[in-house]
C-alpha cells in the first residue's frame, strides 16, 4: 500500500494556516496515534479460513491459504504489517500431543505483556466453520484454553466468526448471483450463530455475538466466491479494539471495494466503518467537540460527497481537510 493515513492527516495538518502552538499540539496528538500497536490473535481448526480471512481483510498474500490436507500453519505465525501485528496460531483437532501443544502456545500468548506491562494481545478472532456439524474442538478452544486466559475484559477481547457461510449447507440455498444466502440458508446460519452463543453462555457465563461471514475463495488467483459480510466482520473487530488503537487497521486494509461491498443488510457496515474510523480521527486529534460531532452526524447520513461538501461550508479548517484526506485515503471503499 502506497499511501500512508497518518501523512494524509499531517499534510492537512501542516497546510492550514493556524498558529504555530496549535500545529505543534496537533502535530504531538499525531504522533501518538501513530505510535498506538495493535496485536489480532486469528485461530481456528484447521482449514476453517485463517489464512482466507487475513488476506481477505488486509489484502492478498499476507497468509499462505492451504489447499493440501497438511495443516499450513504449525506454529503460531507471525505477520507483520506497520503496526497491526497478526498472530495466526492453529486451533484444536489435530491430535492430543499437537493439541496440547497448541493450547499451550496460545495461553502463553493470551498472558504476554508489551512493553507497557499491558496484554500483549488485544484481540482474538475465533474462527469457526459454518460448513462443519461438529464444532466440539472449536467448543473446547474457546471454552476451556481461550475463555478462561482472556484476563478481566474478557468479552472485549474475544470475537467469534463462523467462516464459509457459502457452503455452510452444502453450497445449497447460496445465490450465487447476487453473492447472498438464500431464506433457508440464513436461517441455518442465523440457527448456527445462536447455538454457539448459548454453547459458550453455557459453559463459561460469557455473553458473546458471534456472527457469519465468508472469507471468500480464490482460485490460482481468481476470486471464485467473493466475500460475504467481510464489512461487518470488520465493523465487529472495530467495535472489540480500543478507540484509540483502531486507526491503525484502517492503514492496512484491503483497498479493493469487491471485496467490502456484499453484506446483510442489517446495518449500513461500510457507513459504520467509515465513522468508527472518522470518530477516532478527530477523538484522537483531540479536535473533538462541536467540530467531532458535526462530523459524526453527517457521516451517519451516508453519502460521503454530500458530507464533505455540507462539511466544508458549516466547519473551517483542519477538520473538514483531515476528514476530507481520510476520505481520500479509502478511496471510495467504505
Ligand atoms: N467456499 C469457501 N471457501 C473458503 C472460505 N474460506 C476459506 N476457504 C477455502 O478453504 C480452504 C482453507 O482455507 P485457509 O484459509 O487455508 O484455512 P486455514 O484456517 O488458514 O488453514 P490452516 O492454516 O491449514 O489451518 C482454502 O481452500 C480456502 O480457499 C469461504 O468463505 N468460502
Ligand atoms: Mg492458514
């Protein structure tokens, strides 16, 4: 990815005209936004989409996607892009040693602190398989080795996602055409998606909302399913991370609209997106306030051309340009 969020805001920063103590101060809350570090735990069985689904949000080739029956990913996998650390670790179901192993590795990871003496992971996306009857091993993971080594804020730090909703019944009930389940399909999924919430509120107390989604699937290069609900997936992830940490995916997210653009139609994803991101812009450049909240309500109407137009005239100054550089920078996309 060529272009870089944080320089869009510092060169609306630095192109305004203000007083100097202004851009210094403006300048200072930049840079700890940029210095703000984000580590996602993805886990999941084997073959549930890992791989899949970090290429899916963070663009191509991040993740090797397995096609053979060996699982591709061993260890815990470390990927690296600016400051969103990925930590793409195997689930449960190989074997009782490997097992073991796994669940080892991953409750260590889960205590890890960072420099600040802070957990080092923030967040754990758990992946599961719309397509698979028994979700025994997926149970066991986050019941028994996720659940209870999450520390204190336990439901903000854990997000279950059930992959492959395309296939979920075989491939039956899919429309292909307009890349949605069909009725029955969305009932099985939605059936999916309360049976796994009372399983957990069973076994651990925990209230999560699982949802589902398809990471989509390529073939020597061609997108042969494109991504369903990937925008709420997003949107979700979003809602789990600190406001303050949450900008940092938006450098690092997939810039082809295909990929965003098919979801329920539950909620408006890509608007919420849009202003979860917009909202930590100007909460964390500290011009917050009247100017903040102007924006947050205008970016809730939706059309991103109409707000920047009624923005420009109703506010001055940097915020409109920093919101419209931010705007510049998804190109479209949210
Ligand atoms: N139809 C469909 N296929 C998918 C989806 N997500 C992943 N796949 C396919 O499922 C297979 C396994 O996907 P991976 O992303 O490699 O799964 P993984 O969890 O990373 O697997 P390991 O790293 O081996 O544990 C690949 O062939 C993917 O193309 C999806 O949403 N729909
Ligand atoms: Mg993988």
């Amino acid at each position: 990815m060529s272009r870089n969020i944080f320089k869009e805001i510092e060169k609306s920063v630095m192109n305004e005209q203000m007083e100097e103590t202004t851009r210094q101060k403006l300048l200072g809350n930049l840079l700890r936004m940029k210095d703000q570090k984000i580590n996602l735990m993805v886990t999941g069985a084997t073959g549930v989409g890992k791989s899949s689904t970090i290429n899916a949000l963070f663009g191509e080739e991040v993740a090797k996607v397995g096609t053979s029956v060996n699982p591709e990913t061993m260890g815990i996998d470390k990927y690296k892009l600016d400051n969103l650390v990925i930590w793409d670790t195997p689930g449960l179901g190989d074997g009782k040693e490997a097992d073991n192993r796994h669940s080892k590795r991953i409750i260590d990871k889960l205590y890890e602190k960072d420099r600040n003496g802070d957990l080092l992971i923030d967040l754990v996306l758990v992946i599961l398989d719309g397509s698979s009857r028994d979700l025994g091993t997926s149970y066991e993971l986050i019941n028994s080795v996720i659940i209870p080594n999450l520390g204190e804020n336990k439901k903000n730090r854990i997000l279950v996602a059930i992959n492959q909703a395309d296939v979920a019944m075989k491939g039956k009930y899919w429309n292909a055409q307009e890349n949605r389940p069909e009725r029955k399909l969305q009932n099985f999924l939605e059936d999916k998606v309360a049976s796994v919430r009372r399983r957990i509120k069973e076994a651990t107390g925990i209230d999560v909302e699982p949802i589902y989604y398809s990471a989509g699937d390529k073939e020597e290069g061609y997108m042969q399913q494109k991504p369903y609900n990937l925008s709420k997936l997003l949107y979700y992830i979003l809602q789990h991370t600190p406001e303050e940490k949450r900008l940092v995916y938006a450098q690092n997210i997939n810039k082809e609209e295909a990929m965003w653009k098919d979801n329920d139609d539950l909620q408006d994803y890509r608007a919420g997106i849009l202003e979860t991101f917009m909202e930590s812009v100007t909460r964390g450049m500290a011009i917050g306030g009247t100017i903040g909240q102007a924006i947050g309500s205008l970016v809730g109407l939706g059309s991103v051309g109409r707000v920047i137009g009624t923005v420009g005239g109703a506010i001055v100054g940097v915020g409109a340009n920093i919101i419209s550089g931010v705007v510049d920078f998804f190109g479209g996309i949210f």
